[in-house]
C-alpha cells in the first residue's frame, strides 16, 4: 500500500496552520525550513488587507496541493507546493462549517466533513467543485481513509446513519458511498488513527458544568469489537492520536504519552512536558507540537522521539496542524499517519496460527527484505525484497517455509532490511 508519489528530492518544509480566535479573522499559515532554522509567515495571506479567514481547522497534503480547510470563513481554500506556494484556488462551501479532509486516491475525490449540514461533502478535486454530499444525519468530525474504506467520527447526531457518539465505516468502493459498521465508542470521538486491524479514536466530552474528560476506543476491524478507557477529567482542549515507531501515542497533560494495550497510558514513555499543548503532529522522525497560553504569539515546539527539544519558534494563536512537503513525499492522502522511522510494527495476532499479519514503516524510499529466521538464526522464509517508496506496509506470513512447507510451533524472528537499517520483532507460532 504506497501511500507518496515519488519525485526528485529537494529540501522539504514543515508548514504550521495557526487556528486564531473565533470570529475574527486571523488564521494564519506558516513555514519552517527542513534544516529547523528559518520561519517565514504569515504565508500569502495578510490578516489586516487580505485574510486568510477565521478559524483555519486543518491541513491536508494530496500531491503538491496544500488543502487550508476554513471552518469559519467556510471554505477551502487551495495552494500549489511546487510551484512555491501559489494559491491556485477557493472551494466555497457556503454555511457548511466544514472541519476535515481526506482524499480518495483511487477517485481522485476529496471528502470533507460538515457540522452545519450534517454530511460529508464530496469534492471533484480536478476544478475544485461540491459535487455531491453524503449524508450522515450526524455532526462528522475526525476522517481516515484506509484504501477504499473511510472512518467518520461522529461527535452527536439527529436522525440519520449515525448513532450517537460513533465511529462510522464507509464503503467507497461502489457508485456511491456505503455504510457497512456503525461502531460505539466513547463519546466525543475526534481523531483516530489504524495500527494492524486495530482503529484507534480519542475522544473529548463534557458535563454540565462544562469540564472536560477524555477516554480512547480501540475497533477491532476484523471481529467489530471495540475496547474503551475512560481516561477521566482532561485539561487539553485536543487529544491527537499518531503512530511512533510501532506504537499509538496521544496527547495527555503536557505530554504524547504511549498507550498500553488496555489503552491505559503508559507514563514511563512520555514525551515532552510543555504547558498548553493544543496540537501534536510526527515528520520526519520528529514530534512537532503546538502549544498556546492564549495570548499569541504562540509557539511551535520541535523535539527528538527522544524528547530532546530541537527548535521552538514563535507563531500565530492556537497551532492547530502541523505537516511536512517535499517534492519526493507529496501525498499523504489521509489514509493514516505519516510514517516516521524504518521500524517494524508488533505483528497482529501473536501468538498465531495458521497467519499473521506484520505491519512495517518506510520513511524514505528504499531496497528492503523482510524475512523469517528461527531461534537458531537459520532464514525460514523471505516475504519482502524489493524496493519500495515511503509508506506503510503490511505483509503476512502463512507459517511455511521457502518450500512451502508448514513449519513448527515456537519462537520466530521477522527481520526488516534496508540499505542501512535493520528492526527485527518476536513471532509465537502455536499449533
């Protein structure tokens, strides 16, 4: 599954969408060289005589078109990367209150999100246009597309598809979407992101008295059960979901904290400890988080998965979104995290029998072998060797040999090659 199109390398930028204050009309767009040196912005739109609008929600990267969604000023509004950040385009989506966008690849569609209409808008991305809109009966929120299936997050909801506080599954491989699941999850569900056939969704709800709490849900994709934790009263105004080297992190108090399998936080790997955190985003082997005290300037914080700080620059209020361009990796598509190292993914399920899937991560393209050793260091089988550009992966192993033979029960080795790096991961095979 590639998830960019390749082309020749040139030094990329990190590009920061500040949200600004509710109704007036000061989002704004920023840029970060790849070298973490220089910070240029506001981009293009100047907020006293030409605005970029009011409330700039989010970012979505699909080949060299930046997608600015303006929940707000209900808009999108369009640049083009390559050419040095052009504005090449409005989709004017009047009264829509549009929130987030991903794009089908295989249609070339673009889906976004509507509070206002209850709908997903679906958007003919060759001249910018609604053509259609998907009803949901719903406020959607968070999208993923994972190949031809897209998961809408559903923070409340009157008569329609949708039950309350749900995650809904759509079928995008027909004329016309399809609902096929409707799963329930902890209410409030934003963000979410897929590990093996495991969705991951935070969610934020609120009592009468208006304080926050949190909790995560975790689907299983293939059984359609689904795993919650109340996390309890939660102080951050989002709870971003990504994938680091294999694991789920989220936000949680001034940190991105590892989540364990019961989805209980695990403190002990925590990363970062800043005050404020109102976004968090992973590129290029870096955890980029944004942070506001409410008074802008705000500021942008860059750290090592180590959680060494690297760089911090000031920019406008409320950081919202963070991404990465570059020429070579211009295609994010929305359809999960963008990878962040060469590592290897604990393989699902283990212990196994007959097959298991393994799920591996390529930040840049490359020659790679995935093979199977024994406990003696012997190569059982090699299921992976070739090149292949930047992405996520999933490979399964069938439990045989390079002969075809069913092999015996005990402990294995998957092992992930590149040209300079080498992950390796335990499998149990039981018969």
């Amino acid at each position: 599954m590639l998830l960019f199109t390749l082309s020749p390398v040139q030094a990329g930028k990190y590009y920061v969408l500040c949200e600004g204050n509710f109704g007036q009309a000061n989002a704004s767009l920023w840029s970060i060289d790849e070298s973490l040196q220089n910070l240029e912005g506001p981009l293009i739109w100047n907020t006293a005589t030409n605005p970029l609008g009011d409330v700039g929600q989010s970012l979505t990267l699909f080949d060299h078109s930046l997608y600015v969604v303006m929940n707000g000023s209900h808009k999108v509004r369009v640049l083009d990367l390559n050419s040095g950040e052009t504005h090449i385009a409005d989709i004017d989506l009047p009264d829509s209150s549009p929130r987030y966008m991903v794009v089908h690849r295989e249609s070339g569609l673009g889906y976004i999100s509507s509070w206002t209409l209850s709908a997903l808008l679906i958007v003919d991305l060759d001249n910018n246009t609604v053509i259609d809109t998907f009803s949901v009966g719903a406020r959607p929120e968070g999208l993923l597309i994972v190949g031809d299936e897209l998961f809408a997050s559903i923070v409340s909801t009157s008569d329609g598809l949708g039950s309350e506080n749900s995650v809904l599954r759509i079928d995008l491989s027909g004329e016309s979407p399809e609902v096929t699941h409707d799963y329930s999850v902890i209410p409030g569900p934003g963000s979410m992101t897929l590990l093996a056939n495991e969705l991951y969704v935070t969610s934020i709800n609120y009592n009468d008295a208006w304080e926050s709490f949190s909790g995560t849900s975790k689907i299983n994709l293939t059984d359609h059960t689904v795993t919650t934790l109340d996390h309890g009263y939660y102080t951050n105004f989002v709870a971003d979901l990504n994938l680091i080297n294999g694991e789920v992190y989220r936000t949680f108090g001034t940190s991105v904290v590892p989540l364990n399998e019961d989805l209980s936080l695990n403190n002990t790997g925590a990363i970062g400890n800043i005050s404020g955190i109102y976004s968090h985003s992973i590129a290029k082997n870096n955890l980029l988080i944004g942070s506001s005290d409410f008074v802008a300037p705000d500021l942008v914080s860059i750290l090592s998965i180590d959680g060494q700080e690297i760089a911090s620059f000031n920019v406008g209020a409320f950081p919202s979104q963070i991404i990465y361009y570059s020429s070579d990796a211009v295609s994010t598509d929305q359809k999960v995290d963008l990878p962040t190292s060469f590592s290897l993914g604990n393989n699902y399920p283990n212990p196994f029998n007959p097959s298991t899937s393994i799920p591996f991560n390529l930040y840049l393209a490359d020659h790679v072998r995935l093979s199977i050793y024994d406990i003696s260091g012997r190569m059982v089988a090699t299921l992976i060797d070739n090149h292949l550009g930047a992405g996520n992966y999933f490979s399964n192993w069938d439990g045989r040999n390079a002969k075809g033979q069913p092999v015996s029960s005990g402990i294995y080795h998957a092992i992930l090659h590149s040209s300079s790096q080498t992950s390796s991961i335990k499998l149990n095979l039981i018969k």
